[in-house]
C-alpha cells in the first residue's frame, strides 16, 4: 500500500509581491497574479503529462490557494466541485504584526534567532507559533491518511497550501527537528513536493521522500523567492 502526497504552494500571488520588508501573512483574499495563474497552469500541465489522476485535492481556504486548486483540476478533468477545503490549511498567523515591518518587529538580532530557532516562539502574543501551526496540518494529515489506510489500497492525494504549512508537514513527517527550520529550503511558489506513506511487507508504516521543491515544470517563470517569501506566505 502507498499514499502519494503531493505538497503544492500556490502560484504567485498577490501578497508575495508587495514589499518583502512587510510581513504578509494571511491575507485570505489575496488573489493569483497573473503569473501566479501561469504558474499554476503549468502545474496541472504536468500532472496531465505525467498522468497523474488524483483521487483527493485538499486546500487551505485562501483564494490564492483554492484558485490554484482549481487552475490544476481543470487541466487534469478533475471535478473542482470535489475539492476539499480544509481550515487546518492555512497558513501560519503572525497575528497583529501582520502588515508590520519586519525592521520594527525584529529590532534586535535576538528576536530574529528565537523566531528560526524556537518553534514555541510568538512574535505577538495573539500569533500562532510555528509548532503551532505545524501540529493542526500535521494532526489534520494524520487523520486523513488514517482513514486512507483503512481501505489498505494505493491512493494519490494533493494539498495546495502555504510556505510554513507545507514546511511543518515535511519535516513532521521525515520526523526533522523544529528547531532546524531554517535549514529547510523555502518552498518556492508552484514547486511540488511528493512524500509517501507506505506499508511494508511486515505491516510497518513509513514516510519515504521522493522529491522536493520540484519546479522544473516552470519553464522560467520569476518566482517570489527573491522577495524573501518566509513571511509573505
């Protein structure tokens, strides 16, 4: 039995433009640019050349995100109607510092390290912390893939969410320490990434990595990633 996960980052949106010195956030109406629709297009593009039919689509409730969903379904003939958005998706909250610069959030050196280095840490009291955020995607995946593996057949999921989401579930998965985030590569907006879960010969279950930060699908389109995207999400 194997469960293919694919960990999707929306396309470019509007929020990962802006000025990269702001934190971003959430921002639940941020729409795709128009290379981010370009972006997303190619994703599906992919999958239809590769043949790869999913059997779930998961999103965050983000537009950007569920725009993305639905530019990959229609390319693959999967019914949007079917996808599945799911509230532990979203990405991390940095509470009432969103839209802050990050120069008055992180006045000094100290502050900056505790938010790489410390999974627990805040950077308001009314944000989520990084482990936070990490355990409601990760606890959310282990419950669907629970379900998934009571039916003891190969299946291949895609989630379409954020930079910190996505992070938390790879490294929860490949059991990484939190405190390593950083070393983590940023996961650029339209990459795919495929982790799957399998059962060997004596019942045991595992995470296995195949790819990460795929985006050679791409062709060239200008990424985020210049734009320092870890807090423009």
């Amino acid at each position: 039995m194997t469960i293919q996960v694919y960990l999707i980052r929306h396309g470019v949106s509007e929020v990962n433009i802006k000025n990269p010195e702001i934190i971003g956030g959430r921002h639940l109406n941020a729409q795709l640019t128009s290379n981010g629709v370009k972006q997303s297009t190619l994703i599906g593009n992919r999958f239809k050349k590769e043949n790869i039919n999913f059997d779930k689509i998961y999103t965050s409730p983000a537009v950007r995100a569920i725009k993305t969903a639905e530019i990959i379904c229609n390319a693959i003939d999967y019914d949007s109607n079917k996808i599945k958005i799911i509230k532990a998706l979203i990405e991390m909250s940095y509470g009432s510092c969103e839209g802050k610069l990050k120069s008055e959030v992180f006045d000094t050196l100290e502050k900056k390290r505790k938010y790489y280095e410390n999974p627990d840490y805040k950077i308001a009291s009314d944000a989520e912390s990084y482990a936070e955020c990490t355990d409601r995607a990760y606890n959310w995946l282990q419950k669907e893939i629970k379900s998934l593996i009571k039916d003891n057949k190969n299946y291949k999921i895609c989630i379409v969410s954020h930079s910190k989401v996505l992070t938390g579930i790879y490294q929860k998965c490949l059991n990484h320490n939190l405190e390593y985030r950083r070393n983590v590569e940023n996961f650029l907006n339209g990459s795919i990434t495929r982790l799957d879960f399998l059962k060997n010969a004596i019942g045991g279950l595992y995470w296995r990595e195949q790819f990460k930060n795929d985006y050679s699908h791409l062709n060239g389109t200008s990424n985020s990633e210049d734009n320092l995207i870890d807090f423009n999400s």
